[in-house]
C-alpha cells in the first residue's frame, strides 16, 4: 500500500489512483470482478517510467522478505508500461536491476513471469511474446494470461504459448475465477498450462478436478482475493477445501496484495483456517509451493530442508 501511495504521488495530477492510505483503502473496495480489473488498470498505470517499476520490484521484494520469503515467481506485465512509453529494454533492464540488488540485500530468490493482459488482445500477446524470446531476462522462467476472463478466448492465444513452451518457458495462465471450469478446460487443452492461476471454478466439476489430479496440475489459489473481487461470496464458501479433499495440489498465494489488503503470511492463515491445519498442515502447503514451483533443483532441495528444520525447532 506504502509503495502505490508513493507511486500516485510521483505522478498526483494525472493518476485517479488517491495519495491517501484512507482513500486508497476506499479506491481498492471493489463492487465486481470487471471493477476490481478498472482500478487495476488505474494503479499499473503508474508504472511509467523505469524508475516507478524499480522501486515497484525493489519494494515488493522487500514486504517478502520481511516475511520470511525465500524465493519468489512474480507475475509482471511488460505490455502495459510499454503502452506508456517505457520501452522493452528499459523495462527488462529496470526489473533485472531491481532483483539483483533484492537478491544481495535480502537474500530472496526472484523470478519473472510474463503476462499477456488478456483484455489487450491478441497484439498484446505478440508484444509480450517479443519481449519475452526477444530479451530474454535470466530471471524469466514463465509466460502467463492475466486480465478478465469473461470475453477473452482463450485458444486465440495458443500459437504465443506454444512458441513460449517451445522456448523453455513455462505455461502459467489465470483461468476459472471469474469464469466457470470451460475456461480451464480451454488452459489445459490450448495454452499447455502446467500451472493455473486462480482456478477454483474446478470445484464445481468434479471430472475435471480428476483430470488436475490426474495430470498433475497445480492451482494457485488466492482466497481473500477471490472474495475482494467477489469471485466468491464470502471465505466461508470458499471452495479450497473442495479442491484439496478432491486431491487436487494447490499452492496458496497473495495476488496482488496492497489491492486486497493482505500478505502472502495473511493468506496462509486463512488457508489454515478453511481447512484446520496445524502447523504440520501448514508445512505441507508451503512444501507444495516449492514443489510446484520452477526454482532450480538446487534451491528446492535447500527450501524444502529449511522447512524441515523449521518444523523440527
């Protein structure tokens, strides 16, 4: 919240997004999912120059860290800086810079996966496309689909993931929020996705959640976000513990945090109380993540005996 306060004021006088932590708070109570993706597009608008997008990167690197983060796979949309001015290179340059001088002050491991906005059509994915193979960053290791789900096909995007995949990168796009299980359906059988983010309109189809299990497909699930942008009506009927006694893996996320009001530490609890953990449940979820996750062997290993030796203590 601190950082997108500091952001609007940079730029006070040509952003709607407030300067207020109170109006702030109000500008982010969202009435419907296509409102939440309005103010999201209001508040990434302030990512004009390098400069917003290495504080941006540098900041959010820090909030984790704080919370015991160790590594990181952050979703990034290079298309819409771009669309006001920063070019490829200087967006590229500006995250890498950042993740460096993250990794060296706080030790945490940070990743990149680029986004199509799905709302920008399928120019914004040849764009996205580009940037990705083009500069390929070290820190780049998968290519997503944000945005609204609701009118956004998502097979017209599958020459730009199958030329990702083919590339090395892995296939994360967003799928079944605000959408019902089709829209997942068409992210496994279109876009390859090895993960999916979101993807909780699974629980309403019970062949399809044995298809993830089956398969082996991860869903990154977001609980106080699914209920901000009112994807879901409430915690309470949150379908994480339909997913999970169905056997599908989940990882547990923060989506776009300041938005929501919440920490990635937040959403663990949460997630705690949808399905009684203790803390060994706990342990396993954050297992999960390093599992699914597309760190290094060598970092896995190292994460996964860090959480050992936690739970042991």
């Amino acid at each position: 919240m601190d950082t997108v306060a500091k952001l609007a004021q940079r730029h006070a006088g040509s952003t709607s997004v407030p300067t207020d932590p109170q109006e702030l708070a109000r500008f982010f109570t969202f009435t419907d999912f296509a409102h939440f993706i309005e103010v999201y597009l209001a508040t990434v608008d302030l990512l004009r120059t390098p400069e917003d997008l290495w504080t941006l990167t540098y900041d959010v690197a820090r909030d984790l860290a704080a919370q015991q983060v160790r590594y990181v796979e952050l979703t990034c949309t290079p298309y819409t800086s771009m669309q006001v001015g920063v070019t490829a290179e200087e967006y590229v340059e500006a995250i890498e810079d950042a993740r460096l001088r993250a990794e060296a002050d706080f030790g945490l491991e940070m990743r990149w996966i680029f986004d199509i906005p799905g709302e920008s059509g399928v120019p914004s994915a040849d764009v996205t496309l580009d940037v990705a193979l083009r500069l390929r960053p070290d820190g780049l290791v998968g290519f997503g689909l944000g945005g609204p789900e609701i009118g956004v096909p998502r097979p017209q995007f599958k020459p730009h993931f199958d030329a990702a995949r083919a590339a090395g990168l892995r296939s994360v796009p967003h799928a079944g929020e605000s959408t019902g299980p089709d829209t997942i359906r068409d992210a496994l059988d279109h876009l390859g996705a090895e993960r999916i983010g979101h993807g909780i309109a699974a629980a309403q189809d019970p062949a399809l959640m044995e298809r993830l299990v089956a398969e082996k497909i991860v869903l990154e699930v977001c609980p106080t976000s699914n209920v901000r942008t009112r994807s879901v009506p409430s915690l309470d009927e949150h379908p994480l513990p339909r997913l999970v006694e169905a056997g599908v893996a989940v990882t547990i996320n923060s989506d776009d945090p300041p938005m929501f009001s919440t920490t990635l530490n937040h959403e663990y609890q949460v997630a705690a109380e949808l399905l009684d953990l203790d803390e060994s449940g706990v342990a396993d979820l954050a297992r999960s993540a390093v599992t699914s996750s597309f760190a290094s062997d060598a970092t896995k290993t190292r994460l996964l005996a860090e959480i050992s030796s936690y739970c042991e203590n």
